[in-house]
C-alpha cells in the first residue's frame, strides 16, 4: 500500500509470524490439559488472535470484547465502557485475554477487574505489543510478542481512525492526527 504515512517497518511479516509460533507453542505447553477461553479484545486483536491460535496445539475455545475508553482515539482516560459483552460463562474457566497493545494500560486493568469478578479459575494476558515506557498502571503480562519504543505503530490490527488495520507488518505511524 502507498501512503505517506505508513513509516519505517518495526516488525517484518515474517518476524510476527516466528514470534507468533513461539507464543502459542509456549501457551501451549502451559495450557496443557485444559481448554482455555481465549478473549480477544475487538477490534484491534483480531489478527493476532486468528493467528495465534492455529498455533495452539490444544482444545481452546475462543469469544469476543468490544471496550471503549472515554478520550481520544489515541489516548485512554482509563474509563472504559463495555460495546460488547462475552458470550459465554468463564466461571471456573482459565481465561487467556489476548491484547493487540498495552499502552498506559488503563483499559486492560479495567478489563482485568471486570474478568475477575466473575470468578475464573485464572486470567493471563497474551499481548503482540507493550510500549512499557508508557504503562501507568502495574500489570503482569504473562505472555508478550514484543517491547517497542513510544512511538505510534499501526498494522496487524491496529489503526488510526480505523485505517491501516489490514497492513500484513507493524509500521510507525508518520502521519499528523494522533497526539
Ligand atoms: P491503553 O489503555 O492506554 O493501554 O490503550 C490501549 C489501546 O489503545 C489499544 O488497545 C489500542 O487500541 C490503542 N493504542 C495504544 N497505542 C497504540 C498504537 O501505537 N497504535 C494503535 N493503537 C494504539
Ligand atoms: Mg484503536
């Protein structure tokens, strides 16, 4: 795709799809024996989501958040507003929440919280992306693709205003309307 501002390349198809295949055989090993639900967070996770999980090697079994955050596009008050619910129970169920950015962290705290208080056996968190100069919150991130510098990245699930969320690589994002 030609766009002026799609930036330099921070991670290659082929360094998402690597990283990818270690992740799920790492979940793998740690799941083994029991059928996790696997929660991804609409709309951004998506494609990580899809991938990582033809890289489970088990029974799993997959359902579906939508959150906003009162804000900006680009920036999260931390208030967060459920769109979309699960589908199904996770009472008693070990729950793997798959993130495609943990940025301040704010939404996934609240998401966390909201998990928890409908008594799951356990909660982890599996994200492609932390830009951990940025947390505000402390969060334990049991499985993480990659560190990257704060910087805005677009591709492989994640936008500006929706846009760029088909790119098959991680790129900076050069254009001018995020703060
Ligand atoms: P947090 O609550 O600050 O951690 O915000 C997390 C959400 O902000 C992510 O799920 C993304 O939707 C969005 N976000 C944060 N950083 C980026 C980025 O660099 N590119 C695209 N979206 C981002
Ligand atoms: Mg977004």
């Amino acid at each position: 795709m030609r766009d002026a501002a799609i930036g330099e390349v921070l991670v290659q198809p082929d360094e998402l799809a690597r990283r990818v295949r270690e992740l799920g055989a790492e979940i793998s090993r740690d799941y083994a024996g029991k059928e996790p639900v696997i929660i991804g967070v609409l709309k951004g996770a998506v494609f990580f989501i899809a991938d990582l999980m033809r890289e489970m090697d088990m029974h799993c079994v997959v359902d579906f958040m939508a959150v906003s955050s009162y804000g900006s596009s680009t920036s999260t008050s931390g208030v967060v507003r459920i769109l979309k619910d699960l589908d199904m129970s996770i009472e008693g169920r070990d729950v793997l929440v798959v993130e495609d950015i943990v940025d301040s962290g704010l939404t996934l705290q609240y998401l966390l919280r909201t998990l928890w208080a409908r008594d799951p056996a356990s909660v982890e968190v599996c994200a492609l992306l932390t830009k951990p100069d940025r947390r505000r919150v402390e969060l334990d991130l049991k499985y993480i693709g990659f560190e990257i510098p704060d910087r805005f990245v677009i591709g492989y699930g994640l936008d500006v205003d929706e846009r760029y969320r088909n790119l098959p690589y991680v790129a900076h994002y050069t254009g001018t309307d995020v703060d």
